[in-house]
C-alpha cells in the first residue's frame, strides 16, 4: 500500500501538484537505504536535494558601477549624430552638384538643337546661293 502511495505522490509531484506534507513524505521515503528499483532514479534527485540544502556561498560579491560603459554609450549617441549631420552635408552637395549636371546637359541639349536647326537654314541658303552663281555663269556666258 505504501508504494502505490509513494508512486501516486511521485507522478503529482511530477505534475507540479503535491503540497508541502506530500514532498516532506517523499523526500523521508526517498532518503532511506530502501527505495524501490524503478524509483531509484527519483532517489537520487532527493538527495541531491538534502545535501544542497545545506550548501552556501561564502565568497563576497563585489559590485562595482561600470558607468564607463554608460559613458561609452552616450559618445557613440554623440559619434552617430555626427556622422548623421555630415552625411547628410555631403548629400545635400552631391545632390546640388546632380541638379547642376543636369540642368547643364539640359541646357547643351537646347543649345545643341539650336545650332542643328542654323547648321540646317545655313546649308539651304549656301545651296541657294551655289544656285545663283550657277544662273549668274549661264547669264554671263550667254550674254558673251
């Protein structure tokens, strides 16, 4: 009766529903010299619990601020703020000079155009032209 007892208590203390009297009988039935084979896996916890109980640090802690790691941060906010306003420095010029280049290509492209429409007239007047000397020669032959 008092192993199916303890082996009741063993799958509620596995299930986190054993009260402090149910763990006190388990851990006095797990602590003897006879435990049952198939729950000696579950005596060797026990005891490890009975002798860490005991067990305490001795060594003191020491607590040091670390405030150079806080300081650390507040000039790496203060590095990136930096770079953050000279980025953005050198993209407004960049941007500037892009805005230059093209209004330039824009206005070459006009100026280019231009120039093709007076190369275009020149060439008809010059054929013109090429034409009256080649009447002016007839006229002139004739009249001779």
């Amino acid at each position: 009766m008092e192993l199916a007892n303890i082996e009741k208590l063993v799958e509620k203390y596995e299930n986190a529903e054993t009260t402090l009297q149910e763990e006190a009988i388990l851990k006095n039935y797990f602590t003897k010299e006879d435990v049952a084979p198939h729950l000696q896996e579950y005596s060797y916890m026990f005891t490890y619990f009975a002798t860490t109980k005991d067990e305490t640090y001795t060594k003191t802690i020491k607590l040091e601020p670390k405030k150079s790691k806080k300081r650390n941060f507040k000039w790496l906010s203060v590095a990136a703020s930096i770079v953050l306003l000279f980025s953005i420095f050198i993209g407004q010029q960049e941007y500037q000079e892009y805005k230059q280049r093209k209004e330039a290509q824009r206005i070459y492209a006009e100026v280019s155009k231009g120039l093709q429409l007076l190369s275009t007239n020149l060439k008809k007047g010059e054929q013109a032209v090429a034409q009256l000397y080649i009447h002016e020669k007839t006229v002139n032959n004739a009249l001779k």
